[in-house]
C-alpha cells in the first residue's frame, strides 16, 4: 500500500508525541509530591531564663495561699525555683529543707503569691508618654486581629521596675481599645530585660484583644464605620464569618492533600489566622466591656460562633448579670473605683468586685494603668473594704483571688502560678505587713524562686537603660 510521504510524518510525529506525553507522565509519577504547607504558630518562641535562686525558708509568717486559704504563723519553702510546700508550724519542721536552705524570719510578715496583671499596657504605652511611643492601638481598621501587643513592647520601659516594686511578677500587655478587634497579647514574666523573647512567658496562650462600646465607634464613626453599637455587632459578625470561611479553605486543603490530590493552599491572612486561633479554641478572649447589656449581647455572639470570651475587662456593670458569668464562666477583670469618666462608666459601683465574687463569678483587680499597677494591693484593699461595708463579708485570704488564682486562669497559666502550692513556680511576694494596708510595702519579690527585688538594696534594683540618662560631651566629670 501507498502512503503519502505527509502522512507518514504526521503519523511518526504523532508517535513521537505519544512516546514523550509518555516519557512524561512516568517522569511525573516519579517526582517527589508536595510537602503539606504548614504554619509556625510560635514565630517569636520565649527565651527567658529564670533567675538563678537559693533554697529559701521563709518561717514564722502569715501567709496567703491564693486560693482562699490563711495560715498564721507558718511557713513556705522554695527551691530550685518550685514550692516545695506549706507548713502550719513557725519553723516548718515538717518541710524537707536542705542543709544549705536561707532562713528569712517573718516574723509580723506576711507571704501571698505574686501579683499577676491580666491587663496593662506596659511597654506599648511606656513611659515618658509620648507620641513616637505610643504603640497600643493600630487605628488603621476595625478588625486588626494581625497585629501583636509584642512587637510594641519596649523592654526599657520603666513602669515594669515600679510594678515589680509592687509585687507583680506577671502580666498581660494588651493592645489598646481603639478597634473592634485590636490585635494579640502577651503575657510576660515581670523580670525586665533586653528583649521581649526574654520576658516572655513561656507557654503561656496567647490572647486576643476585643472592645466594644464607645470606643470603636468612637474612633471609626468618621472614617467609614462602624458608627453605633449595632455596628460594633455586625463588625464581628462578620469577622467571625470569615473567619469561618479561612478555617474551611484550610480544612478542605488539608484532606484534599491527605488524599493525595496534591491542592494548592489557601493564600495565609494574617488577619483571619488569629480569629481561626480563637474559633479552634488556641487563642483566649479578652473583651473590654463596660455595660451589662453590651456583655450580654456578646456573650449570645459568643454562643452563635460557638467560641469562648475568657474575660470581660473593665466591666463597670458586672454587678448586674454577676449570675450570667457565672453561668458562661466568664471572668470579670475590674477596677476598684473607677467611676464617671464616661457615659459607660456612669453606673459603676465601689462594690463590684466582691459583689461579683459574692455571687460565686470570677473577679479579678486589674490595673489598666501604670500608676494602678504600683499597688494592686491596695486596689484590692479599697474593694474588699467596700465589700465589708455593704455587708460582703469576705475574708482577705478569699480577697487575694483577685491578684492571685483568677488572673492566672484568665491567662491560661494557673496549672504553673498563682497560688503557693508544691510544685507551683516559686513566684512570691514577702510583705512588711498586712498587704491590704496602705503602709505595708513589698520586701522581696521572687520570681520562679529568683530574687528579683529587694526594698532595702536599692542598689540592685532593676533599672531601666532609659533612667540612667545621657552624658554630655565634657560632662563626664
């Protein structure tokens, strides 16, 4: 048979073409598959390392356990940065103290946990208090769920010093109010240092900053919205939903490549990665709040996207759904007095904070300022005393909850601090006296079993760089 020498080469050069889509194809089937796209979620991992400690007995002392519990005239051990234990007897015969264990005499003393802050802006609002450091609030939209509180952080900030003179040896720096969303917190081991990776708690959850009321619309009313509080609402309604939406692009890449369909991933936001963080249960809530309607509403979205709010801060008007948080197991960060400043803040009360812990809610003193954060203790004493007189008849062994065991869990960390139980860090403050009197001061502040202040060695106090000031040229002398 003849054949046209066209058709032959079209035929040859079909075969050819079968031959290479072959080639290919077995080329193909031999190439290594994709690895899976995963994410880091701890990019900027702590550093911290404790301050090195000695075996400390404290004995003859009042001590405060912060869970509820007083024993007078006992003692504490610590070492190796841990509580070893409580004893009921001055000397604490029965605690295995070490041969070479410090004895510090308590005598008149008292001994509580260190003081834990769940909400400050040190370091994003430092002092002095400037405009090229203000740092909290990035007034650039209502959701900016991306940013993070600890990339504002200025370690020099002296305010950390003043607040370790009062007794806190933890706390969480917060974004500002300005947003609906405002970005991450961090919480930090108050031992002021180079770096934020080096106060940075290890472990600790992460949080995320939330406001609703004045605020938000506020600040965005002439830019675009939201304008009333029923924007406020729809704002993060909306988050949520897409939020929603980025955690099933991710779940459908994830079972599409585990089946070996080899997908492409979603495109990583920022933005949305933080709110899935909440959703999946990762990241904690915390929500400045100050009416009860507005906490309420909240805590019906909180049903609807099915995550958790942690703590309401500020809530001036807990007193009145103080049985709703209980309900919802949602913590109320307040302040002792705070009243009148704004419209939110008209219906506030002296007794807030023992009448919400009177009715078996988490409350928790909180300072949201670096003046507060000096003497949280006396906050805690002005509400406490408020109580008494309304006829809340709580014990200051109960009181110191407020500074202790609440805060820890509304940060996720009471599993390692905020009470004096074996096994705990060895965070600890050693009081004059009575802490909830205006005349006793903070003696020794020990942080995982480390000294980290002294009241009568002034010249081993932390000091910021910043303090040490400048030196002229010619004024060296």
């Amino acid at each position: 048979m003849n054949v046209q020498p066209s058709k032959l080469f079209l035929a040859a050069a079909c075969m050819c073409t079968i031959a290479l889509l072959g080639c290919n194809d077995a080329q193909n089937k031999e190439q290594k598959p994709k690895d899976k796209v995963t994410i880091n979620e701890n990019p900027y991992p702590s550093t911290y390392t404790p301050i090195e400690g000695k075996p400390t007995l404290i004995t003859n002392v009042t001590i405060l356990d912060g869970i509820g519990n007083k024993i007078d005239k006992g003692a504490v051990l610590f070492s190796d940065g841990k509580i070893v234990g409580l004893s009921t007897t001055p000397l604490g015969e029965s605690l295995p103290a070490p041969d070479n264990v410090m004895v510090i005499d308590g005598e008149g003393k008292w001994v509580t946990p260190g003081i834990i802050d769940n909400h400050s802006h040190l370091g994003v609002y430092p002092s002095p208090s400037t405009k090229s450091h203000s740092d909290g609030n990035e007034m650039t939209s209502p959701v900016t769920a991306q940013v993070w509180a600890e990339h504002s952080v200025w370690p020099q900030d002296p305010g950390f010093t003043r607040a370790l003179a009062g007794g806190v040896t933890t706390l969480q720096i917060l974004p500002g109010s300005a947003n609906l969303v405002g970005g991450r917190s961090v919480v930090l081991k108050n031992v002021p240092n180079r770096t934020m990776q080096s106060m940075k708690f290890p472990d600790a959850p992460y949080g995320m900053k939330m406001a609703c009321g004045e605020n938000p619309k506020r600040v965005y009313g002439q830019k675009g919205g939201p304008m009333t509080r029923m924007g406020n609402v729809a704002g993060y309604r909306q988050a949520w939903a897409d939020a929603q939406d980025y955690i099933r692009k991710w779940e459908r890449y994830e079972r599409d490549f585990d089946a070996g369909k080899s997908p492409t991933p979603p495109k990583r936001d920022l933005k949305l990665e933080t709110l899935a963080g909440v959703l999946k249960g990762d990241i904690l809530v915390h929500m400045h709040c100050y009416r009860a309607d507005e906490m309420t509403v909240m805590m019906d979205v909180m049903k609807e996207f099915n995550y958790k709010i942690g703590t309401f801060h500020h809530a001036v008007e807990a007193y009145k759904i103080a049985d709703t948080l209980k309900e919802n197991q949602v913590c109320s960060a307040m302040w002792a007095d705070w009243w009148g400043f704004k419209m939110e803040a008209y219906d506030g009360i002296r007794e807030n904070i023992p009448a919400v812990h009177a009715a078996g809610a988490c409350a928790i003193v909180h300072s949201d300022s670096d003046l507060g954060i000096q003497r949280l203790n006396q906050e805690a004493a002005k509400a406490w005393s408020d109580g008494k007189r309304a006829g809340l008849n709580i014990s200051k062994e109960e009181a110191w909850i407020w500074l202790a065991a609440n805060p820890a869990k509304s940060l996720g960390i009471f599993d390692q601090t905020g009470s004096l139980e074996a096994g705990k860090q060895a965070d600890i403050v050693l009081w004059s006296g009575d802490p909830f009197s205006t005349y006793t001061k903070a003696e020794r502040v020990f942080i995982d079993g480390g000294l980290a202040y002294a009241l009568d060695a002034q010249q081993d106090w932390p000091v910021s760089d910043f303090e040490i000031g400048q030196v002229g040229e010619g004024d060296s002398k």
